[in-house]
C-alpha cells in the first residue's frame, strides 16, 4: 500500500508479511528483478521489531483469534506507544542510506550492493 513520499520523494510502501517475512521478501526482490528494478531502487526495512509487545499482541488478537473489534484498538494504541522507537528506525535508515550514497559517490559504482 501506497503511503506517501519521503523528503527525498522517494515512495514508500508498506507490505505486511504475515509471518513469511523471508518468503515475501524474496519474492519482492524476484519481482524487482524480473522488472529490471536495480536493487539499489528499493529498500525492504523490517518494523516489526519497533513495533512493541502490545501492538502484536492485538494483531495476534485480531488475525489469529479474529477477535477484530478487541484486537485492532490494541494494535492501535500499541503503534502509538511505539512511535519514538519507529522514529529512531526511520533515523538509523536515514543514516544507512547516507552511507551508501557516500560510498556510492566514493567509488563511482552506483550500484555497489550487488
């Protein structure tokens, strides 16, 4: 799902994985590939672990137990008590990005990932 733009206008989306992270993953990098999108035009950043106890206690609430109308408050407020830990996610792939971009102008290889 489509959910804005960055300073740097770059889109962002957000995919959850319902447990199959791995295979997810390796199936948005197969289909990267197979549109001939270079890998240094997309980042996959895992949130899950910003993302406190009690917001996965109400997805597993609502997913698992289908117990929606209890668990997604739960979700709700867990997210927003764990805002200042996905700020400091957004901070720290900032700074990644800024480092690649730096090694990327370093050695001239826009692509350097590969």
């Amino acid at each position: 799902k489509f959910v804005g733009c960055d300073t740097e206008g770059c889109e962002i989306y957000i995919v959850g994985l319902d447990g199959c992270r791995v295979q997810a993953q390796s199936a948005i990098e197969s289909l990267a590939a197979i549109l001939a999108v270079p890998s240094r035009e997309f980042l996959i950043v895992e949130t899950l672990g910003a993302i406190g106890w009690l917001a996965k206690f109400g997805g597993f609430l609502s997913r698992q137990l289908h117990f929606v109308k209890i668990g997604r408050p739960i979700v709700a407020h867990g997210i927003i008590r764990s805002y200042d830990l996905l700020c400091e996610l957004v901070e720290s792939v900032k700074k990644e990005l800024s480092v690649i971009a730096a090694k990327d102008q370093e050695t001239g290889n826009p692509d350097h990932r590969r």
